[in-house]
C-alpha cells in the first residue's frame, strides 16, 4: 500500500544485500516522461495499469534486483503470477493509521484527491487486502521502526523462507 515504505525499506535492503533498486513508479515516470499523476489524469488508472505491468515485466527480466512495485501492480494476477514466477513479493503490511500518517501531507497520491481521503485510504486497504495475502511473504510495519529495523524484519522474513541464507552486513 501506499506509505508502507516500498521504496525507502527497498532501497535500504538493496543497499544491505548488494543488489540494485528499481522502482516501477520512477520507471514508469522516465519513460513517459511526466509524473504517475498527469498519466492517470491524461490516460486514466486502465491505462496505467497496463503500463506499470509491462514495465514490471520488464524489471523482473533484469538483473536481480530489489523491485518496488506500486500498490494497485500486485492486483492485476498476471503481475503477481510474473512476480512471483521470477522473484518472490513481500507485503510491507501496515495498518490504516500508519499508512495515513505516511501520506497525509503528499498531495502526488492520485487516488487520494478525493472528498475524504483517509477514508478512501481506508477504502482501497480494505479492498486490497485480499490481493496483498497472496504475496509470497508478509512482514509486519510498525510507527516505531525505523528504516534500517524495518529492513532487518524483511531480512529476517526472508530467511525465515529459506530465501537468504546469510545475514548480509
């Protein structure tokens, strides 16, 4: 979701294990060469979403690197299923209020330019859950951890699944 802390625990993991990071937002951005923003607002969310799938696609062909996905790629099956066929998704799972206290000052949320946006915040939590348990793994936000805490939860998740095997420095 939207301020789980997608790009900022995957750049610090990236940086921790040695790999590179890729944000699909960033990349989809250059490509188009204007903000996630004007391209819903031109193209609409259909559109986007079909953009966003290509490019992920196209990450996941790559080297191996850390991915940050935005939160509306992991609905579409097709994304999950390449996710997960050539990588593996861990669900930076966080609460309403957490993530609400993340975005509550952003105005670069299209979704959210809404009447009410934390109950819109809300709304899409809710509605997206069920696509989020499908992720291969889960590790758990909390308001008190930092960055760097954050990354030893998703290190230790990984381990946990058997897919890192050593702690990295």
């Amino acid at each position: 979701m939207m301020g789980a802390g997608k790009s900022a625990v995957g750049m610090a993991l990236s940086k921790r294990l040695g790999v590179m990071f890729r944000d699909s937002d960033a990349e989809i951005e250059q490509a188009a060469a204007c903000s996630i923003a004007e391209i819903f607002a031109r193209d609409g969310e259909t559109f986007f979403r079909a953009r966003e799938a290509e490019v992920i696609a196209r990450l996941l062909r790559e080297a191996p690197a850390i991915i940050s996905t935005g939160g509306g790629a992991y609905l579409r099956p097709e994304t999950r299923d390449l996710i997960s066929g050539h990588g593996v998704a861990v669900w930076l799972r966080a609460d309403i209020e957490l993530l609400w206290s993340r975005v509550k000052h952003k105005d670069t949320r299209p979704l959210l330019r809404t009447e009410n946006p934390k109950q819109t915040l809300a709304d899409l939590l809710t509605a997206r859950t069920p696509s989020y348990e499908m992720a291969d793994l889960v590790a758990d936000c909390r308001p008190d951890y930092s960055i760097e805490a954050m990354v030893d939860v998703v290190i230790d998740v990984l381990k946990d699944a058997g897919i890192l095997t050593e702690t990295p420095v």
